[in-house]
C-alpha cells in the first residue's frame, strides 16, 4: 500500500523558514526572494469558475504574484513536484475551502504541504466557501462522507487520513473568511 505523500519537501520548507526570518516584511515577492506572493489552493469543480477566479483576477489587478494550478497539471497519486515548489516559494496561502474540497486528495495534499511551509498562522487565510468553519473543524457532512470514501481507499493509510484532518481543524481554528452566500 502506497501512502499518499509529499516527498523531499521538509528540507526546503526549513530553509524557507530561515528566509523568512532574514527577510523584511516587504509586499512584493521579486524584492524579497519569493517567487509568488500568494499561493491559492482550491478544490477546481467547486470554486474555478466563480469565486477563485474573481480573486485570482483581483489579485493580478493588484500586481500581487499569485500561482493558481493550471487545469492541465497531471493529476497523479502524488501531488506534482510543480505544485510542492509553488507552495515553497509562497509567503501566503489562500485556502479557499468549500463543500467539496475534502474530496480531493490533491487538495488535500496541498493544505497538508502549506502548513509544513507556512506554519505561522499570519501567512494563511482560509476562506470558507458555502461552508462553516465549525463544519470544517468537525469534519460533518461532505467532509464525512468524503473521509468515508478517503478511509476505503486502498492507497490511502489511516496516519494519512488522519493528518489531513488535522491539517483542516488547524484551517478551521485559523481566523479567516466565511463567505456563505458567495
């Protein structure tokens, strides 16, 4: 059984902590030595064509160097090593987390891999999309039926599953937004 991991990533996440602490509070990434100023992580079905894309246009209004995933990545069983470097080259990370975020493992993956990078809570925002963050935190509805699934998954092991969760009651005690009507 494979276990649903992101490899060779805790080397870089220490040496961007290092940075972090060298650099200055500066608004611009190209100034400071991070190749993206934010790192948008959404589940695509839910949220592409609406919401994240209204941000993401925002954001580039405002000159702020954002990475947003192309709909043409590879999806594979282990999140893509463009995606890894992405979030390691990120000083923040838009987590826009909405009824059917948990239902992907990639989505997932990446909430898992922004805490290891971006650990201090004042460079995450979550958003809840049509969500409450109490729903979140206690993984009801969607979020349960979807670690249903997760927890059948041959190539998912339960210390997986079970570090994703925890990744998403972190989100969920994080101070963001919540967007219920849109």
């Amino acid at each position: 059984m494979e276990s649903m991991s992101t490899h060779g990533a805790s080397s870089s996440c220490s040496e961007r902590e290092r940075k972090r602490k060298r650099t200055s509070s500066s608004s611009s990434a190209s100034t400071s030595g991070w190749k993206y100023e934010v790192f948008l992580s959404f589940y695509g079905k839910d949220t592409r064509k609406s919401f994240t894309d209204h941000l993401y246009a925002a954001l580039k209004r405002k000159s702020i160097l954002t990475f947003r995933d192309d709909e043409k990545l590879q999806r594979g069983k282990c999140i893509a090593p463009e995606l890894l470097k992405a979030i390691q080259e990120s000083i923040y990370g838009i987590i826009v987390i909405s009824p059917n975020y948990v239902s992907s493992k990639w989505c997932l993956m990446e909430l898992v891999e922004i805490f290891k990078c971006m650990g201090e809570k004042d460079t995450i925002l979550p958003v809840f999309y049509h969500v409450l963050p109490s729903t979140v935190r206690e993984q009801r509805n969607t979020f349960a039926k979807a670690f249903d699934k997760h927890e059948k998954d041959p190539e998912v092991d339960m210390e997986q599953i079970q570090t994703w969760k925890d990744a998403l009651t972190k989100v969920a005690n994080t101070s963001g937004w919540d967007l219920q009507d849109g």
